[in-house]
C-alpha cells in the first residue's frame, strides 16, 4: 500500500540545501518517489506545509529524562566532576526496570512531538544492568521511534558491574530489534581501566560496530590519562583500539592538535553538545578544527534538534561572524549518515527514492519565499519544533495532527510522574558517589 504526502513544499536536503514542491510517496517503510502521487495512493494532504527530514540526534541519555525539576539538598557541585558525583552518577544507581522503561517513553514521546525520528542513546543503570537495553528498545518500539542504542560501560561501580555493562552491549548487539541497532558504549576515560577499555573494544570489533564515549568533556578527563597512563585521552583510545571510523566521540572539549587530527583522520564522528557544554561550563568545543566529523546531539537536555542545532550555530557566531549558516545543516546530516550506517541506509536524513521514510511534516507559514539558497535562513530564524504537525517513522504515522498515533500520551506522562516520584525518594537517600579522577582501576 502506499501513502503519499501530498500538495507540500519538500526539503530533501538539508546538505546540500534541496527544496522542491511536490509530493512524496511511501511504500514499504521507503520513499519511493519525489513526485506527483500515484494513482490509488492513500493521501495525506500536506497542503501548506513543509516536509522534511526526522532530525537525528547523536547523543542522548534517555535515562535522565525523570531528572527534570528534581529536587537536589547537597552541597551546590563546584565542577564538573561534582555534577557527575553528586547528580547524574546517583540518579542512575537509583534506577530500576520500572523507571528505565518511564524514562525511555517520556523522552522518546518528547524526541518525536519536536521532530526528531533517531536518538542515538547512551545508557546507564549500575544496579539494573542486564537486559536494560531491551527495555529501552521495546519503549520506543511502542511509540515507533528509531534508535542506535548501547550500554554505558564503566569501573566506577566496580568490576562486576563494568563485565556486566560489557556482557550487556554484547548481548544487545546480537538481537534483533526492527528499529533499534546497537553500539558498545563506554562511559569515559577517566572511569576506565585499560583492561576494561579494551574489553569494549573487543566485543565492537566482534560485532562490526563502533564504540560510543565520552572523550574530554572536561579537562579532568585529560588530567586522569596524563596521570594514570602518561598519554592524553585520544592517544589512549587509539592504543586501545577504540578510534575509528564507527567510533562515536561526545564532546571532544579539550583536545589537542594532534588529537583533532587523529580524529579526523580515523574519521570518527563528534558528538557535539552545545547547549549541555555551557550548561556544565566546561568550555567549548573546537568544532571548526574537527570539521565534518561532526554531528550533534542534546546529552539530555531534550531531543529538540531544532533548538540544538540552533544554539550550535549561535555559539559559533558569538565567537566569529565566519561561521556560515550551512554549518548547523551539514552538521544534522552528519548525525543522520552516521545512524543511517548503523541500519544500512546511508540516505537516512534525506527524502529521495530509497531512503527510509522518516519525515516531520512542520505547520511552517510560509510568509517569506524558500528556495535552495535560503534553507538556512529559514532553518535558524523562522522553523521550530512548534511547527511539527505529523511525524512519520520507517514509513509510518506515529504523530499526527500532533498527537503520537501509537499510545496515550496522557498515561505515559502520568506513568513517568509517578516513576519519577519514586526514583526522586531513592536518590534522595544516596550519598554523592565517590568515585573521581585519579581513582581509576
Ligand atoms: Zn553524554
């Protein structure tokens, strides 16, 4: 059967800019035409609206979504180890299946009402390990969400722990979910002894995949290789067998020259975060330096690509009226090819025959003229995640007229209230976790 979005203006592209009126027509779970509607097809008419891509967001941590408005009694975190010490690496330890599968639906209703069809998600759990990246993939399978999902391997709880975040990536990465693909995940340098580093490293080469970590973030993390290994933390990660062209590198704040070039040259992609950078002050990212490597995603703060690539863009202009408004746009392609290898389909992120149909169809008054030349104007200053009306995921429906199709949105907002309460009285009575740099196995 085939639907056709029709009587719309289609961005194709993004990089290059691609505008063109016409409909689009989906079969199968792939676009099949960029044109005027079969015969016979079931229409959806898009008339006065603007198609385009579902936007990718390359680094995301469903499992912080209950955190919003929590309520925190410790000592104010004076860096930015102290926030992982005092509040993400206590809100993990406080999860349970229950709240994972809260956390998931929540974040994903809220990745998919702004438009974004992809997270690639970085999960952590320390006392519900095993079979957590199922609960994650069966969430958003239920509201029909696409993923790259892996577990966040670390020795900061200890060494049955960081087998047990190893076994679980290997375990995932061999099943066999329709809309969600696997990644070993590794916390960060500085939590990873060389033994268990290269235990990730192993189980990504058995299984073809990359490795997705934290890299730099903050200076610490420089620090603690500088001091436990004698090598800064690219370095490392290139003995170890970690660097390449699948790894997937959040952050990469405080890396050298010649770190930007081994990067670059493994053509690995960077996994950059603006808006949680500025919110944990631990400096900027060297973007331009990193080139077109780089992707972006939310850290959490949302799944809003329009707002992330957004601020993206903005940062770079406060330092340098250079940065060209094509940046943000080549950057969410970036993000899209990345996850579009993890499924097999390089033209993810594009609305052209063949490509997977995961598509947002915005509400966006056209009060000034768009064309190819001016997609980034239009993209920075006037669209917006308030513009999505529909969202189609792998060919189907799964928001429409800005209700998601597949479940209540009203009960699962009331499930992640209550699980919320919850993981909030657990946290509550956790101390700051005392694991830090310098401390590692
Ligand atoms: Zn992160």
């Amino acid at each position: 059967m085939t639907t056709a979005l029709t009587g719309g203006t289609v961005l194709a592209s993004l990089d290059p800019p691609a505008v063109v009126t016409t409909d689009v027509a989906i079969e199968d779970g792939v676009v099949t035409a960029v044109g005027p509607a079969p015969e016979g097809a079931t229409r959806i008419d898009c008339t006065g609206c603007l198609v385009v891509p579902g936007n990718v967001n390359a680094h995301m941590h469903l499992y912080s979504v209950l955190a919003r408005g929590m309520p925190y009694r410790l000592d104010p975190p004076q860096d930015f180890v102290q926030i992982l010490q005092r509040v993400w690496w206590r809100l993990d330890r406080a999860l349970d299946t229950d709240s994972i599968r809260a956390s998931a639906l929540a974040g994903g209703m809220d990745a998919l009402l702004t438009g974004t069809t992809t997270l690639v998600d970085h999960h952590a759990s320390p006392e519900a390990i095993d079979g957590s990246l199922d609960v994650i993939a069966q969430a958003l399978a239920d509201i029909g969400l696409r993923s790259v999902l892996c577990y966040e391997v670390t020795d900061r709880d200890g060494p049955e722990r960081a087998a047990a975040g190893v076994e679980e990536n290997r375990r995932f990465l061999k099943a066999g979910w329709p809309l969600a693909r696997g990644m070993v995940g590794a916390h960060a340098s500085f939590t990873l002894s060389d033994e268990t580093l290269g235990a990730c490293a192993e189980v990504a080469r058995d299984s073809g995949v990359g490795v997705h970590i934290h890299v730099a973030e903050d200076a610490a993390d420089q620090r603690d290789a500088e001091a436990r290994f004698g090598s800064r933390v690219v370095p490392r990660l290139v003995r170890a067998g970690v660097l390449n062209g699948s790894g997937l590198l959040a952050h990469c704040v405080h890396v050298d020259k010649q770190e930007i070039d081994a990067i670059r040259e493994a053509g690995a992609t960077v996994a950059h975060n603006p808006r949680s950078n500025m919110n944990n002050s631990v400096g900027r990212a060297p973007v331009a330096a990193l080139g077109d490597g780089v992707a972006l995603g939310t850290d959490g703060i949302g799944a809003d690509m329009f707002a992330e690539s957004k601020t993206a863009y903005w940062c770079l202009r406060e330092e340098s009226l250079a940065a060209p408004g094509s940046w943000p746009l080549a950057r969410l392609t970036r993000g899209a090819a990345f996850a579009g290898r993890a499924f097999g389909q390089p033209t993810l992120g594009r609305i052209e025959p063949g490509a997977p149909a995961d598509l947002a169809v915005l509400e966006y008054p056209d009060i000034t003229p768009l064309e190819d030349a001016n997609v980034a104007g239009h993209w920075l200053f006037g669209m917006g995640s308030h513009h999505v009306r529909d969202v189609m995921v792998a060919g189907e429906m799964v928001v429409a007229d800005r209700l998601l199709t597949r479940v209540d949105q009203d009960e699962v907002a009331a499930a992640a209230r209550e699980q919320a309460e919850g993981l909030w009285r657990r946290i509550d009575e956790l101390p700051a976790h005392p694991f830090g740099p310098g401390r590692g196995a």
